[in-house]
C-alpha cells in the first residue's frame, strides 16, 4: 500500500529490473526528437546500465540512488551529473505512475551545483576581424560571411547548416527557419526546430546583400553552406578544425566556439534596443523566462545606458520642469514655515543669536 496514495502496490510488478524497465521507457519516448533519443540512449547505456541496471526496481532505495549520484560527481561535470540522474528519476517515474513504485527514489537527491561562466560576447569590430581571418585561409572564401550570419542572426549551428536557398527571403529581409540537422548514430538527418519552434529572422541590409551573392546560381533545396570539398551539409567539427579554431586564436580569442556567436548577438542585439520578447522569437526561444535567465548579463549591463537615454528624454521636457517647480515650491513652504514659527516667538529674528539663553540666566538675574 503506497502511504502518500492510499494505492495498492503489486510488489510482483516491482521485479523487473531497472535495465528492463529502462527499455520499456525509451521505447514508449516517441515525443522526443531523433537527436534528443540517441543522446538518451547514450546515457542509459553508458552511465546507468552498467552501475545500477541489475536491482529490480523494488530493490532499489533512495539510499543507493543518492550513493550512485554522488560517484558520478568523479567522472562528471555538474550539468552532465544533473542530465544522467534526470534521465534514471524520468525513468522510475514512469514506474511510480505505473503503479509499480510506491515513490520515486530519485526525486530532489542532492546533486552538484552547477557554476554559471561568463559567456563570451563579441563587440562589432572582433566578429569583423574573425570574418576576416577565415576568409584569408585556404579554401576559407565565403565562410566569413557564415560567421556574419552566426553573429547577427542568433541561428543555431544545426539551423544554419540545414538552411536552404529558398529560405532566404531576399525582398523580406528575413531568414525563414524551417528545419535544422542533427547527428544521429554519426550521421546527419533533417529534424524539426528545437522545440518545434519555426521562426523568421531579420537580418541586415549588409549580410542580405553578400547573401544574395552567395546564393546566386543555385536551387532552390540547395544548402546555403556546404562543406568546400565534398559539397556536403557543413559539421561544426569540420568548420572548427579547418577554418573556425585558427582564425579565433589568430584574433586573440582561443577557445572560442562558434555557439558563442550566438551569444554575441543576443549581446549586440541588446545593446541595439531590442527588447526581452523580440530576443525571445529571433533566438527560438520558448519563454521570455528563457532569455532573460540564459541573457542576463546583457541585460543587466544595458541598465546604466536605459538611464542615460532616460536623462536625455525626459530632462528637456516637462518631467525636468515640474521636478524644478516641486523644488522651488517646497523651498516656499519652508520659508512661510519659518516666518510663522519667528511671529509666534519661537524663533529669533534672522539676525539674533538662536543660541541664546533664556532671560532667567541674564547677568544678575539670581543675585540676592
């Protein structure tokens, strides 16, 4: 009988094992994206099986769970430690609302806190000169305009690399997302947007004008980037390796991953005046909530310059005026305050001594 429930519980149906329940739940998962269920698969077979596949689920306590999280902490960043306990507490989850598991012995374990680094956010002039130094390497000619389109369109590497001629919409403006490519057992398909989301994009006179170059001559289900030697959808491996690495460390930003362009224009985007919702349908995101948590520093540096633009609007205008006004106003006040107070005696004329003492104390005053 589950206490919390007031449910009977067939102690027979908690005989399966964990490795057998698992395949039960992964073949039930038909909502998630092929690329999110080979990530999943990878998970449950390399980090779950192996360690705690073998107890039936009865057998297994809050106990062993919490011990099983903690020796991942070893081998496993913090993300990574939080991403393989939600996948096995998904998974028993499933057995608690099958009526298999009284409670779920891998709910709220203590897990390791994630450090939030500082994402790296590139000023106009930097994403110039990464363009720059990728189209001067071999076989580099037309992947500057890439970075271009990473830097000031927010795309994500698999949206960019699935973007197609007829997705560029030359007298809109705009970038059409559709689809994008995602790595499944090692190969490349076709998917739908992270989290089905579809989205057009602005993109600038400056970029839209190097497109329609780039694109000239070609079909219309023709990849706008492709790999320069086998004319294959373009892998970020390959782009970093040949092109992206070089020419980041050659500008004097090792280290830097073409994810981070993405970053860099939600920071340039910001610094432009757009706002949390316009951020929020150019990026895909799902929320507003999303953007703010992922972009807060932009946002957080962009507040002295809200109240510079502020100043500057309102301080020629009547705001300025009637804040003038109310000064002068309570200066009169006072002044009427403190006449009242001088004719009822309370307070000395303005050239008299206000320290003065009482008449009492005057010289002679207690002399017998």
């Amino acid at each position: 009988m589950a206490k919390n429930t007031g449910r009977y519980i067939d102690p027979s149906r908690a005989r399966v094992t964990i490795a057998q329940w698992m395949t039960s739940w992964v073949e039930s998962r038909f909502d998630l994206r092929a690329s999110t269920l080979d990530r999943v698969k990878g998970v449950v077979r390399i980090h779950i099986i192996p360690t705690v596949g073998h107890p039936a689920l009865a057998d297994f306590s809050r106990l062993q769970a919490q011990q099983w999280a903690s020796k991942l902490r070893a081998t496993q960043s913090p993300g990574s430690v939080r991403k393989i306990v939600n996948v096995l507490s998904a998974v028993l989850q499933l057995a608690v609302d099958d009526g298999r598991l009284p409670a779920n012995p891998a709910a709220r374990l203590k897990l390791p806190k994630q450090i939030k680094t500082r994402k790296k956010f590139l000023p106009h002039e930097q994403v110039v000169a990464l363009a720059e130094a990728i189209d001067a390497k071999p076989a580099g000619e037309g992947f500057g305009l890439l970075v271009l389109v990473l830097a000031y369109t927010g795309l994500r590497w698999g949206e960019l690399s699935g973007l197609r001629v007829r997705d560029v919409d030359l007298v809109r403006g705009r970038l059409d997302v559709h689809s994008t490519m995602v790595e499944v057992n090692g190969y490349l398909q076709e998917s739908t947007t992270k989290d089905y989301e579809e989205r057009s994009i602005p993109v600038p006179e400056f970029i839209l004008e190097q497109l329609s170059i780039h694109i000239e001559g070609k079909k219309p289900t023709d990849h706008v980037f492709v790999s320069s030697k086998s004319g294959a959808v373009l892998r970020n491996r390959t782009f970093r390796r040949g092109w992206f690495d070089d020419a980041a460390a050659t500008i004097g930003i090792p280290g830097l991953t073409p994810h981070e362009l993405r970053h860099t224009c939600a920071s340039l985007a910001v610094s432009a005046g757009a706002n949390v919702k316009a951020l929020q349908r150019m990026l895909g995101h799902s929320s507003a909530k999303e953007t703010l948590d992922t972009y807060s520093d932009p946002f957080d540096e962009d507040l002295d310059s809200v109240a510079v633009a502020l100043n500057a609007t309102a301080a020629p205008l009547s705001v300025g005026k009637l804040r003038a006004k109310r000064r002068d106003s309570v200066r009169a006040v006072a002044s009427r305050a403190a006449k009242q107070a001088a004719d009822l005696g309370f307070l000395g004329s303005p050239q008299s001594d206000s320290n003065r003492r009482p008449p009492l104390y005057k010289s002679g005053a207690l002399a017998n």
